[in-house]
C-alpha cells in the first residue's frame, strides 16, 4: 500500500496552540501534489484555519465542564482539533466519569454546551477571518477551481460564522459540509468529510487540494486522497 504522511492512525489527542496562518507559512504534507492545471477542488477546514475562532471556543468548553465536575485544559482542547462536537463531548465525559453514555445523553450534553457558546458569542461577537486561507480561497475560486467548507463544526456555528465575517458568498449554505452530514462516527480523522465535499462539488478527491490546521484533519484529508496544505506557522 502507498505510505501516507506522518500521521498517526490512533484519533489524535496531542495538538498544540496555534498562531494565525500566514501565506510563506503554509507548507504541504506528505509528499502528493495536484499539478495546477489537474486542479479540481479546493476543500478548506473552517475553524482555526479560515477563522480564528479557536480561542472563543475553549472559555465555553471549560464553563461547559465546570458543572458536570469536568476539568477541560488548554492542550486538552487543541488535542481535540478536528474532531466532532459530540464524538468530543462524550470522549470527555467517559474518559474522566469512568462511564459509557447513549447518544441521547450525548446530545443533552451538546445542547447544554451549545446554549453556552451562544451565549458568550453574543457577548464577545465574531470570529476573525485568517487572511492567507481567505485570500487562498478567493484565489482558488477566481480560477474556476471548486471551493468547499469540509468542518467537523456544527452547521449552525459555522454558518453563522462564515456569514459574520463575510465569507458566505464563498461558502454559502450548499458549499458546506459538516461532520453531520455524514454516517455517526465517520468524522475526522476518517475520511468522510472531505470525500463528501468533494462529492458535493462534483470533484475528484484525488484532484483536490485540502487546507487544515489540525492532526485529525492531515489525516483525514490524506485518507480522503487529496493534496494536505498545513495552513499553521
């Protein structure tokens, strides 16, 4: 079987901070590369690598937790970069209650959370975009090339994000894909995601170019077929 990137083929739980991407930054992973004129798709990860939204989300996590007796650190969170919302609610809540939950459960959890970050949103408002993705979205798009969002975000979020920044003619509603729009389980690092955005855009996977900030999506990307571009300084 081909070798792929260096990646490891365990869910990844250790993610450092990151900075904002910036253009000279960017840098490919692996070695597989999507000549320019095979270029079909361009699939880009939302959070932490179209906006910097990161930083918002952990404050929710750790309020999140406080009540339920959870204890959510600063590298805790990175770790769970790319994962989906409730595969990551239940991984904390099992891990550190010693207990498996149902998905009813799960879902009480992510409602709970989700009433908290909406919350703070109101109070803190928007996400920044990161300017080098933006700019290499915009880019990709003015050169005919299929742009798509492919987040493990929740859509409602990301929607709403996409649309405070001003990135919504770029990714309106039908150029995004959310861990929910695949089979339960099938998030990141698993290949789904990127493999329906590209299915969505009517693209080869093989023949596009795939832009993320964090280890389960490298990996997922790269499972999916497509060029990685790690968009971190």
């Amino acid at each position: 079987a081909a070798q792929g990137p260096c990646l490891t083929t365990a869910a990844p739980k250790k993610q450092t901070k990151k900075k904002n991407a910036s253009a000279a930054a960017m840098s490919a992973v692996g070695s597989r590369v999507v000549l320019a004129e095979d270029l079909q798709g361009a699939l880009f990860d939302v959070d932490g690598t179209l906006i910097d939204s990161m930083p918002q989300f952990f404050p929710s996590w750790v309020e999140w937790g406080k009540p339920l007796g959870l204890t959510i650190t600063e590298d805790d969170f990175y770790g769970y970069s790319g994962w989906p919302m409730p595969d990551i609610l239940r991984d904390i809540y099992e891990s550190q209650k010693g207990v498996k939950v149902n998905d009813d459960f799960v879902q009480q959890l992510l409602k709970e959370y989700k009433a908290i970050h909406d919350r703070r949103m109101k109070e803190v408002g928007p996400p920044a975009p990161i300017a080098a993705t933006v700019a290499k979205a915009r880019e990709h798009a003015a050169a005919g090339v299929k742009v798509m969002a492919a987040t493990s975000g929740l859509r409602e979020t990301v929607e709403m994000h996409l649309r405070e920044v001003g990135l919504s003619d770029l990714f309106p509603p039908e150029r995004i894909v959310c861990a929910a729009d695949v089979a339960p389980g099938r998030g990141k690092p698993k290949p789904d995601i990127f493999l329906r955005a590209a299915e969505v855009a009517g693209v080869d996977p093989k023949r596009c170019v795939a832009y993320e900030d964090a280890e389960a999506g490298f990996e997922a990307a790269w499972r999916a077929g497509c060029q990685v571009v790690d968009v971190r300084d």
